[in-house]
C-alpha cells in the first residue's frame, strides 16, 4: 500500500495526536480506533480504547512484511478483526462485546474505504448519539494525489450501489496513473508534475486488468478530499438521507502539511424529520483554507513602483496642461 507516513519526530507526533484527539472526552468515554496500524492515536494507556482493523495482528504483520520501511513488529494487538476466517463481518458485529463507543478514531484510513457510505453507517451503527468521529484525513492537493481528479458524490452513491468491498477498478487506475512522488512543501509551491509520476500507463493498465479479473484487494485512495470538499459532500449525503453525521470542526490543513482534520458528530437516532433537516442545513460550515503568507515586499521596489507611478500621472497632466495652453495661446 501506498501511504503518506505522520510525522516520525516525537514532539511533531505527540502534536499530531493532540490535534485528533482534543475534540473527544478521553476521560468519560469508551472509544474505538479503526487501521492503528503500528502508530495509534488513542493510546491504551491513556484511555479505555479497543482496536479494529481488517485482520489480526499475526496477518498484518505477514502483510506488511512485504511494505518496506514498514515496522512490522510495531504493529499492535487487534482487539477486533474483521475478517474472521472467509467472512468479513459488520462494525458492529465485531465489536458487538465492547459497544456501543462514545468516540471513534480514523487516522488515513476514510479515503481508503471501497464504499464510503455503507463505512460511514458501519461506525454510526456503532456511536451512541452525539458520538464523535475524528479523522486525518489527506490533503489531496498536497500528497501524491496531487494531480488526480477530485472524486464526487455520484461516485459513491454507485460504489454504494454495488456495495463493494474492495477498490474500484476507476481508483486503482486513477492512482497508479495519477500518482505523483512530491512532498507536501513542494506541492504547496504547486510543484508536481507529470513528470514526477510515480507509475508507467503500462502498470496502471495492468492494475486495473488485475483488478477486474482476479480475486485481488488492491488498497489504494479511493477517494479524495479537501477541508471544503469534505464538508459539501459530507452535507449532500445528510441532505440524501444517507449519512448520520454532521461536521462538528474542521482544522483545515496547515501551509506545508499534507493533511487535515474533522470532527463528525452522530445525529440521535430519535430525530424528527423537521429536526434532521435542520441540523442537516446548519451542520456543515464551510471551512477557511489556510494560505502561505506572501512575503514581505522590499521596501525599494515599492517606493520606485510608486515613484514610477507617480511620475506617469505627472507626466500626463504636464502633457494635457501644455495642450490647453496651446489652444488657449491660438485664441
């Protein structure tokens, strides 16, 4: 899989987890992390959390053995797996012991999902009402999918539609075709390129004939975010009756970072339609992007910009002046 990796620094790190977990009540509540991974935001030791993910810990481990740099050994003990010999099972099915949680983590792993919207009612299955979900979510314009086409609604009311459970064949091809090797400060400075794709059309066609013809999980994106396009899409699902969440908090993405981070908060099960539809309207601020400062003009430049300025406006009323004088010295 190709992933972008948190900050490794500890003190950038433990900056990281603040961020994702300062909206949540560690204290008063029971959480769930989904994909931990080897780096889990929700510690044990600090809070009453359970893990999720896809397998147990034995199978991540003979899995990701093949991704190098990956820390295998890191890797932490799945209280919940979700493949459970050849049956993949619900959210709620397996954790059905420990739940319902007052608050789920999700670091990287939203834009992961097949289907979007049947993930979104997996974790609200499980959330009491006002639960909160917290995501990192990647900045597609500042990671490699820097130059890959924005995703749409439309495109998960169809991987909904078909229910699927591993990558369409229309994100695998986008992503090994589109892919680009590119830190986030050079994305920033609007930098990726063409030629910087990570992968020949030769692969990306012969991922997406894989993916159509085998029997094969092909992780990549799947689906691709900004803080605003996050928040419009997140609202036309409510507004379709197809989400359970509003958008408690955004922090948009920080100049020459490559992610963001939201906070979703569960609507109650027990709402009026009334109530829905106006939570639904009200419950989505658009966010603010955050900008690189431009930097400070050099005082010289400014002053002969203005001096150059000034002196053409000077040099146009002479020349109108000279000429009212001329006519008036013909008369």
């Amino acid at each position: 899989m190709t992933v972008e990796r948190p900050p490794q620094d500890p003190a950038a790190l433990l900056h990281r987890r603040q961020r994702i977990l300062a909206p949540l009540d560690l204290e008063l509540g029971r959480g769930l992390e989904i994909g931990p991974l080897y780096q889990p935001v929700a510690l044990k030791a600090e809070c009453d959390v359970r893990y999720v993910d896809v397998h147990r810990t034995p199978g991540l481990r003979e899995y990701y053995a093949a991704h190098p740099g990956t820390p295998v050994d890191d890797i932490v003990e799945v209280d919940f797996p979700l493949v459970v010999g050849d049956r993949t099972r619900s959210l709620a099915e397996a954790t059905a012991t420990a739940g319902p949680f007052d608050w789920v983590v999700a670091s990287h792993v939203i834009e992961h999902v097949p289907d979007l919207i049947g993930w979104l009612a997996d974790i609200a299955d499980v959330l009491v009402d006002g639960g909160r979900l917290s995501l990192a979510i990647p900045d597609r314009r500042y990671s490699f999918d820097a130059r890959r086409p924005p995703t749409t609604v439309g495109q998960m009311l169809l991987a909904h539609q078909h229910g699927d459970t591993r990558p369409s064949v229309r994100a695998v091809f986008d992503h090994h075709h589109e892919a680009v090797t590119v830190d986030a400060q050079a994305a920033w400075d609007g930098r990726p390129g063409r030629e910087t794709t990570m992968f020949p059309l030769e692969t990306a066609h012969h991922m997406a004939v894989r993916t159509m013809t085998e029997d094969t999980y092909m992780d990549c994106h799947v689906w691709l975010f900004t803080p605003r396009s996050l928040v419009r899409q997140l609202q036309v699902l409510a507004r379709l009756g197809l989400a359970d969440f509003t958008v408690a908090s955004v922090d948009p993405t920080a100049v020459d970072t490559l992610e963001f981070f939201a906070v979703l908060h569960r609507m109650p099960r027990d709402l009026d339609p009334a109530d829905r539809a106006r939570l639904v309207d009200e419950g989505f601020v658009l966010p603010t992007d955050h900008v690189r400062p431009e930097p400070e003009p050099d005082p010289r430049f400014v002053t002969s910009q203005i001096t150059r300025r000034e002196q053409a406006l000077l040099d146009t009323k002479r020349r109108v002046s000279n000429r009212l004088k001329g006519l008036l010295g013909r008369g």
